[in-house]
C-alpha cells in the first residue's frame, strides 16, 4: 500500500482512482464491508483504490472537550487498512486550517486535482467540510461536474463481510462497548480482539516479588480507548511477533490503594519467563473474566489471581 502524508504532492493515478473518505477509527467490519465494496467497484471500471482519511481525529480539532477516544492510533490504522488490499492511502494532516476548509474546495483540491476520482464510496451519513455542510447529496452534485459518481452506503455489515444483511456498526458502538467492558462483543464488531499498544514501563512491583505473578505494565495513550476496569484474557505479542497467552488487569489495585490508585494496565503473560521493559507490547483483549475487587489479604488476592490464571487458559485455548 502506498502511502501519502502530503496531500499536495499527490499525483493522480493512471487511470483515475476509486475513494472513500473518513476516520477510519478502529477500521471495524462496517468500514471493511464498505472497502470490500470500493474494491469490487474499481476492479471492474479499472480504477485505483484510495483512502483520504486523517492524521487525527477531526473532533480532536473541532471539538476537543468532547472528542472521543480513539480505537486504533495512526500507525494500527494504516496497517488494518493495507490489511485490507487497498492501493494508495492519503493521510491529510488535520488543523484549524483544514477545519475552516469549505467542503467544496475540499472536493476540488483532494477528488479532483489530487487523486482524479472517478468513484466516491462514503457512508450514507458522512459529512465533511467546514460546519460538516458537505455530505452525499453535495458530493452527487459536485460530481455531475467533475466526472465521478457516488454511491453512500450503510455501515452494515454480516460476520461474512456482506454489507446487505449486517447491522449498523458505527466506531462509537464500539467505544461505548469497551466502556462496558464488553470485549467480546466490540471484538465480533472490529472482526479482531481490541488491541492496545505501548512501551512496558515499571510499575510498583508487587507483581513478581509480593505476588508471584509477575506483571508487564503498558503505557497506553491517553487517547486511546482502554477497556472498562476489570480482569481480562487476551494475548500479549512482542515486537518479534511470538504471542503468549495473559490474564489482564485494567485497575487500581484495590486491595492495596482503594480507590485512590493510580489505573494501569497489568500483563501477567502465563509460562513466560524473561525482561520486557521498554519494549513495544501489543495486548488484545478476547475476553471479561471478572469485576476489579478488592481482597481482605494479599494470601485471598494470590488465590484470585491463581484462578484466573486458569479461566486464561481455558478461554483463550477456545481462540487458538
């Protein structure tokens, strides 16, 4: 997949190109059927397949006491969408400029000029544009003129990847899933395990020396969006790509600080022996075990943490 960060430097392609604008947040199953869909499109007219989509969040610049957290960041992003066969991916750096920008000079400068779109694929509801005055009906309007047409579809999508016999499947349904603690369910939504990433730095070491369990503590963006507080299984992948089997923490310790803990996310990676600071880990989330609680003793919280470590290894040997 070719990438873009400057969009003025975009060349269009041979041929002309087939695009879809948008977040792209978490690229989930209705983002996928869509592209699915882009894809099908373009083959048979001869078209380039493109993805404008952005450096941020546009609510991050718009609305930044309200915008939301994202599922993915840049990076995850730019590797679910090269998952999918995409061509090109043109990534606009968002800014107050670009929020200013009316939706039609968006449409000359980036579908014409830019990438001389013959296809324009966009969700039924998306809007874009300085006070997100531009929508489907603009860009229909617009490409009677400049030579493209458009098709706006719903972001429905079946476990088969169709889009005709699916439900609605939106990035928020998936944020306020993970708010909930519902993994699996934003997982059937994303069509993976929600994924975080970050360094392994310290943490207050109880894990290893007080516990026996010794744990890796990943610093997560405060822009990314953590699964509710609770116990998890998932898998835990280092950066040469071996995974092993964990039991997650996504809490404050309350058996040792109550309520006034700091919230970390804790790896207990089951069988493994070895250093882990400061290197990249990648923890996917399969499934809830239990609420966080807080135990009358540590001999109480060991015994816990020993049983989870078995419902670990039962739920995940169903995901193998």
């Amino acid at each position: 997949m070719e990438i873009i960060t400057d969009p003025a430097r975009c060349e269009s392609p041979p041929g002309g190109s087939a695009v879809t604008i948008g977040a792209y947040d978490g690229v989930h199953l209705g983002h996928q059927a869509l592209l699915g869909q882009l894809h099908t499109r373009a083959k048979a007219d001869g078209l380039t397949t493109v993805v404008v989509t952005f450096d941020r969040h546009p609510a991050a610049v718009v609305r930044p006491e309200s915008a939301p957290l994202l599922l993915c960041d840049l990076d995850q992003k730019l590797e679910l969408l090269a998952a999918t066969g995409v061509d090109r991916t043109v990534v606009i750096p968002f800014d107050t400029k670009r929020a200013n920008e009316t939706a039609e000079e968006f449409v000359h400068e980036i579908l014409e000029r830019g990438l001389d779109a013959r296809l324009v694929v966009v969700g039924e509801d998306f809007h874009f544009g300085h006070d997100r005055k531009g929508n489907v009906a603009l860009l229909r309007e617009m490409g009677v003129e400049a030579g493209f047409a458009v098709e706006g579809v719903s972001l429905e999508a079946a476990a088969d990847g169709s889009l005709e016999t699916g439900r609605p499947i939106s990035s928020t349904r998936v944020r306020g899933l993970l708010a909930d603690g519902r993994v699996e369910e934003a997982g059937e939504l994303l069509g993976r395990p929600h994924q975080l990433r970050g360094p392994v730095v310290h943490g207050d070491n109880r894990g290893g020396t007080e516990l026996g369990f010794p744990t890796a503590n990943l610093e997560i963006p405060m822009t990314i969006a953590i699964p509710a507080t609770g116990i998890y299984a998932g898998w835990y992948e280092r950066p040469d790509g071996t995974r092993w089997a964990t039991a997650i923490s996504v809490g404050k310790r309350p058996t040792f600080y109550g309520e006034d803990g700091d919230q970390l996310v804790e790896a207990y990676l089951l069988d493994f022996s070895g250093d882990l600071y400061g290197e990249e880990g990648r923890l996917s989330f399969v499934g809830r075990l239990r609420d966080e609680l807080a135990f009358d003793s540590v001999a109480e919280l060991v015994e816990q943490i020993s049983r989870d470590t078995d419902a670990t290894r039962t739920l995940l040997a169903q995901d193998e």
